[in-house]
C-alpha cells in the first residue's frame, strides 16, 4: 500500500502537466518581479547611477564662514514609523504611533535650529549634514509587528516621506544647503533575513531615499548620496565619516550594553577599510536606540523612543532622541548636542506602600 502510494506521488510529480504548470507559476512571477523592478526603474530614472557614488558638494570641504563654528550635522535614524508602542505595556513612560512621528520629527528639526542659533546666533553655517541612518520604518519582520503596526509598509513608506520632506524644506529655510548621506537598516527589508547581496535594493528605506532624492533632484541646494552597499563614506572639512546601520554588529551584555560589540565592529571595520584605502575617523551608526558619542564612534538614539521590546529585556530608559553635533574645520567635532525629539514627559511615580505594624 505504502509502495503504491509512493509511486503514484512519483507519477504524479513528474506528470509533463505538472512540470509545465509549475514553470508558468515560476515564469509569472519572476515576470512580475520584472515588472516591479521595471516600474520602480522608471519612477526613479537614472536618480542610482548619479546618487550611489560620492560627489560631496564644496560647502562640506571649504572653508566658507571663516568666523562660522563649523558645520552642524542632525542624524536621524530609527524612526520606526509605523509602529505602534502602547503606554499602557511600559508602565506609561512613552507612546508611539504615526501622528507622534510626524510631531516628534517636526519638534527634532525645530529643535536643532534652535540650539544652532544659540551656538551662532548669525547662523553662519554653510551648510547642514543630515545622515539618514536606517530602520526608517517598522517593516514587518516579526509577527507582531505585522499584527500591531499602524499601516502595512508601502503605506507607511508614503506617510513618511512626507514627513521628511517637510523637515528638509523646513531646514533649507535656516541653512543654504543639505547634505543627506543615506544607509539602509535592518527593519525596512522585504525578505525574510537581510540579506548581504542586494542588501539596498530589497529594503524600503532604499525606497524612501530615492523618491526624496527625486523630489529634490532639481533643487541645487539639496545633495544626496546613497551607496549601493551597506557603508558609507564621505568628509565634512578634515574629518573623515563612514555611515553604517549597526545591524552588523552582534550580541552585547547586560553591564556594559552594547559598547563591547560597537568598540569591536568599528575596530575590524577600521582595519578592513584601511587596507582598500577607505580610511575613516568617525563611524556613526543607529540601531542600538541608545545615544552614545566618543571620540571614535557616533551611535544615535531613536526617535520612537522606549518601546514593549526592550521593557520585557530590561533595558535602560531612554527618551527618544536624535545626534547633533558640530564638525570645525580644524578642530574636527567641537559642539556635542543631542536633541530631545519632544519635551520630557512626566510619568506617573509608583504609589507608595505604607506598612502598620
């Protein structure tokens, strides 16, 4: 019986009809991806072939402003818009969802102009550097994000970009140009696990830096650079910056956090860069949702802030922030000044318990 079964499965398997069946499936979809790629091609035109190589704008490595303090940079990363974080799962210390991002990112640029005037109050910055360092979005690569984000990816991709393109328009009117360097993180992706080939062109994030930079591609005063890999390098005066998401760097520990697992990653990618000659100084990355600024590395807090996923790990409090800092031409970075992306929230203290005896 089993034999006979066994043989009819082979029969049935290797029925021509079966076989063709399954490579017009194979067929229709591969031509369905084509298209997909075909219809963001033309959406994008040639935007990748003129953004993926560096061409950093003169204002980023000439001096301008002799009296000028430097050139401020606002990294932003981890977003995570789309997500919905409950205050009622975290003891009450944060909330998130779409209206909080599009508030938190208006509340971020508005903020950064202003500790920029209190450094300068003539404004004399050529320019402003605005790394956008990935996880822009929640993506849906875990199941509960899948069941609790506010909106499905593409969507949430729109909303945001509309976000963004708010708060460039909003700093072009304080400062002469924008310099956008631009990386891919780990949440935005469409598969299943990042993957190392094609790591950009299957992420969301990629998506959102290329409709900014076509909505931007004729305004002269807005540069974007979005490498085609998972680094990026480029110079502000004398200080050499190479951008990465963080993601490639694994485990950590509950004393020191991810300090050991940072320190590491920046050495072996110092050491892997130096012998192509990619040479950096300053390697700044997000990720980790947690602000921590050194001399050799830059790691960025997160605008959506303390969320289920790292109460339930224990975590350390953080309050949704974003990096600022300043680059001198010869005093490299002089200005550190991380800004809250809202005003502090005052929670709700524990009720005391009073005992008789």
């Amino acid at each position: 019986m089993t034999t006979a079964r066994t043989g009819a499965d082979y029969a049935a398997k290797h029925d021509p009809a079966t076989i063709i069946a399954k490579l017009s499936a194979q067929l229709t979809k591969l031509e369905a991806e084509s298209g997909t790629r075909q219809l963001i091609a033309g959406l994008l035109g040639n935007a990748l072939e003129r953004l993926e190589t560096l061409n950093p704008p003169k204002w980023t490595t000439e001096l301008v402003h002799p009296e000028s303090p430097g050139i401020p940079t606002l990294f932003l990363s981890d977003i995570h818009a789309g997500e919905v974080v409950q205050a009622n799962q975290i003891g009450g210390v944060n909330s998130y969802d779409l209206e909080t991002t599009a508030t938190r990112m208006e509340h971020t640029v508005k903020t950064a102009v202003h500790l920029s005037r209190i450094l300068d109050p003539e404004m004399r910055y050529p320019g402003i550097v605005v790394p956008l360092g990935g996880d822009m979005v929640s993506g849906d690569i875990h199941e509960e994000l899948q069941v609790t984000n506010a909106l499905p990816t593409i969507p949430t991709v729109l909303e945001l970009y509309e976000y963004i393109v708010s708060a460039i328009v909003f700093l072009l009117e304080y400062f002469p140009f924008v310099f956008l360097p631009c990386v891919t993180g780990n949440h935005g992706r469409n598969t299943k696990k990042i993957w190392a080939k094609n790591r950009t062109r299957t992420s969301f994030d990629w998506l959102l830096y290329q409709m900014l930079a076509k909505r931007f591609k004729d305004n002269p005063r807005v540069t974007f650079y979005i490498p085609d890999g998972s680094d990026g390098h480029y110079g502000i005066y004398n200080t050499r910056y190479a951008i990465t998401h963080g993601d490639q760097f694994k485990a950590g520990d509950s004393i020191i956090g991810p300090i050991g697992p940072i320190a590491r990653g920046d050495q072996k990618k110092r050491v892997r860069d130096q012998a192509v000659g990619q040479n950096y100084e300053v390697l700044i990355m997000g990720h980790w949702h947690q602000y921590i600024h050194t001399e050799r590395y830059i790691v960025n807090g997160s605008m959506k802030g303390y969320d289920e996923y790292a109460a339930q790990g224990n975590f350390g409090f953080e309050p949704p922030r974003q990096a600022l800092w300043v680059t001198h031409p010869r005093f490299g970075i002089n200005w550190r000044m991380p800004v809250l992306c809202e005003l502090p929230k005052k929670v709700k203290a524990s009720p005391s318990i009073i005992t008789v005896y």
